[in-house]
C-alpha cells in the first residue's frame, strides 16, 4: 500500500477510535436525566425527519413513474 493510503486509513482508524471513546464516556458517565423540554424537542425532531425523508421518497417514485429520470431525447424535425 501506498504511504498516502496508509496514513488515511490511520486517520479513519483514530478518529473511529475516538469517537467510540467518547461514546463509552456519555453512556458511563452519571448525568442529569434528560429534561422534559428535551424530549419535546427530541419528538419534534424525529417526527420532522421521518416526514421530510417520506416526502423525499415519495417525489423520487413519483418523478420516477412519470419519467422525469430519464435521459433527455432530441427530436428530429424532417
């Protein structure tokens, strides 16, 4: 492998190392349970991104079944 391959795959490693880390601290860490405005805002977020990504969805088979993904053709005029 090349050197810039290696030195990438290093970094990807560190930094999914350290992510992991931080993850094994927040979850045995003792804390504040989380507060009831909190879960509000957590609801209101969840509900928001499963209506944006269903309403994605449905405009990609929407355009898809009308065949607006479909390469452009040019018509010859004879």
């Amino acid at each position: 492998m090349r050197t810039g391959t290696t030195a990438l795959i290093g970094a990807l490693v560190a930094i999914l190392g350290a992510a992991g880390w931080y993850a094994y601290q927040g979850l045995i860490v003792p804390g504040e349970p989380m507060p009831r405005d909190g879960y509000i805002a957590l609801t209101i977020g969840v509900v928001l991104s499963i209506i944006v990504g269903a309403g994605l969805m449905a405009l990609l088979f929407f355009s898809s079944r009308r065949g607006y993904d479909e390469p452009p053709t040019f018509k010859n005029e004879d």
